[in-house]
C-alpha cells in the first residue's frame, strides 16, 4: 500500500511508519498543512496514495484547556481540512482518535455503541474531529486508542521510562513515590496498536473502532507493574486524583473495550501486562 502519514514523528506516528516498511509498504511523511491551504490543493498531493493516516494531534491536554483555540485548531480544524481534501482525492482517511472522549457516564469499559461526553477541550477537539471525518466519506474510519506507552527512552513523554527515572531519584533520595488510585484506562503499546491499525484498513474497515491492548489498570497498577518489571523494588503509595492537581478534568474512566472488533472476529489484542513486559525487555532493554 502506498500510505501517507501526518504525525510520523510521534509516538505512534513512528511506530506506524516503522511497521509499514517491514510490511513492505510505502509510507510517507506528510508535512502539516497550513489551515489556508486550498482544499484543490491538498487533494493533489494526496491523489495516488492508498490511505492517508492522520496520527497527528495537539496532545497535551493541559495546554489544550489554557488554549483552547490552539486546541481546536490542532485537532478539530486540522482535521476537517485534511477529510475534506482526502474526500476529493477519493483518498480513504483513518483518524487516530480516543477513549477519553465518552466522558464519566460509566464506571465499566466503554464500548463504541457508548454515548460521547468530553469532559474537556481536548477530547472535544478529538470528537470533532471524529464527526468531520466521518460526515466527509462513508469508508472513513475512526480508532480511539488511549494511554500510550513506547518508543526511545528519550523521548521527553516516554511515560515508562519517566517513571523509572521517578523511581530511581525517589531511591536515591530516600523519597516515596505516589501514582493515582482513581484514573482508569488501558495501558497500549504503541506497537500493538500500529499494527492492528494497518490491519484494520487493509481490510478496509470504515467507522468508529475502539483500539485498545486487553485488560484494564488503574495508573497506580499500571506505575507498580512498570516498577515491578524494571526490577525496581519501591513501595509506591496510593495516591489520589486530588493530589495531582491538574487542570483538565479528564474523566475517571477512560477504559474501553474492543466490541466492535470482537464482534466481528478480530483476534484479541496481547493484555497490556505482558506487552509493557516485551517493551522492557525490548526497546528499554538497556535503560
Ligand atoms: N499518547 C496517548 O496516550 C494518546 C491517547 C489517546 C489518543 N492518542 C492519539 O493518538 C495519536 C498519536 O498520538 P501520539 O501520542 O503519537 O502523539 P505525539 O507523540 O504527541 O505526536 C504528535 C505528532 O503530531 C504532530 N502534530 C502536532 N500538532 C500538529 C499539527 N497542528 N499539525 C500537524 N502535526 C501536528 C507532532 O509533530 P511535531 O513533533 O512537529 O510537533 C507529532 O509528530 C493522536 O491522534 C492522539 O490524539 C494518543
């Protein structure tokens, strides 16, 4: 497939762009467009590719609630322009979305058939994005994925090895370290998840797809897994939403469940525990 890619430099962007050319697929990164840009045009440099896959994305959440026109622009009216182009190039077009946005109705997994209520810009940026790129073609298609793990330990947001380093200063200092009791979600690899994203548009999936790792953690299980696996023996302590002051109130609960792909015969994806085990041992292995 000949694929183009916005976002290829992030998280999952280069795990995408990594698995594509094992696959022996073309990938290539697209540079952001400018909002001004005319629709004619973009089309142009989109006609000739398979699939155009928009991992692209304003992704700090706490900037996002200070500017939310920064937010909406990122996210929302990125993302409008490139289905619009996408749709006039006769281009199929996957937007990377996420769990977070269902909101806090439910306690227990969120299946896609659940209702959407964002409880910040962020997330209403990425649903906004969702319903342009569905309104603009009918096989578009829409993963919401959350929690995502992977990549060098150098990259500033590796959330894995932050907490290492976290963990190590905290024994070295003789300190306690706390992670939240309270926050819900799916911890996902980004390798996992690169790859049933290929395989879900090779097989020319269209609409709303949860794509998420099996199992469900709370922060606090997911940092004491982490801890547990790097061999770092430091009693982490139980820590509450309220302590850890943010300013975007993301929901509780940002679990979900891959229904629609159970239903339809899709393997399940590897548990979250043993694919953050391959991780280390992997990519972190020298970390
Ligand atoms: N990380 C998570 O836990 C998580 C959870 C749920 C959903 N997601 C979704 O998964 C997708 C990938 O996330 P990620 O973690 O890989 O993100 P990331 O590591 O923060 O990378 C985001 C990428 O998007 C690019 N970008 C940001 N703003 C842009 C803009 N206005 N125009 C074009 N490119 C822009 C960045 O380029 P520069 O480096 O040049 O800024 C970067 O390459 C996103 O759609 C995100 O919403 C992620």
């Amino acid at each position: 497939m000949k694929l183009l890619l916005t976002g290829a430099g992030g998280l999952l962007g280069s795990a995408v762009s990594a698995l594509a050319q094992q696959h022996g697929d073309q990938c290539h990164a697209m540079a952001r467009p400018a909002l001004d840009t005319p629709v004619a045009a973009l089309a142009a440099q989109l006609r000739g590719a398979d699939l155009l896959l928009h991992a692209a994305a304003n992704t700090n959440v706490e900037q996002c609630e200070r500017e939310p026109d920064a937010c909406y622009r990122d996210n929302f009216l990125l993302s409008e322009l490139l289905a619009r182009a996408a749709a006039q190039a006769q281009v199929p077009l996957l937007l990377v979305s996420s769990t977070g946005l269902y909101g806090t109705a439910d306690s227990a997994p969120y299946r896609e058939y659940a209702a959407t209520v964002p409880t910040t810009h962020h997330h209403r940026s990425k649903l906004l994005a969702e319903q342009a790129v569905l309104a603009a073609a009918p096989g578009n298609l829409v993963l919401r994925t959350g929690w995502l793990f992977g990549g060098a330990a150098s990259l500033p947001k590796n959330f894995v090895a932050r907490r290492i380093d976290e963990a190590r200063k905290a024994l070295a200092q003789g300190d306690s370290m706390a992670a939240n009791t309270e926050q819900h979600g799916v911890p996902c690899w980004n390798v996992d998840i690169a790859g049933r994203m290929l395989a879900l548009a090779r097989s020319g999936a269209s609409g709303v797809y949860n794509c998420v790792n099996s199992g469900t953690a709370t922060r606090y299980e997911y940092v004491q897994a982490v801890l547990q696996l790097a061999g770092i023996a430091l009693p982490l302590q139980p820590g509450q939403a309220a302590g850890f002051q943010r300013i975007a109130q993301v929901s509780p609960n940002e679990m979900a469940d891959n229904w629609k792909m159970r239903m339809q015969g899709w393997p399940e994806m590897p548990h979250w525990r043993a694919s953050l085990e391959r991780y280390l041992q992997s990519e972190l292995a020298d970390y």
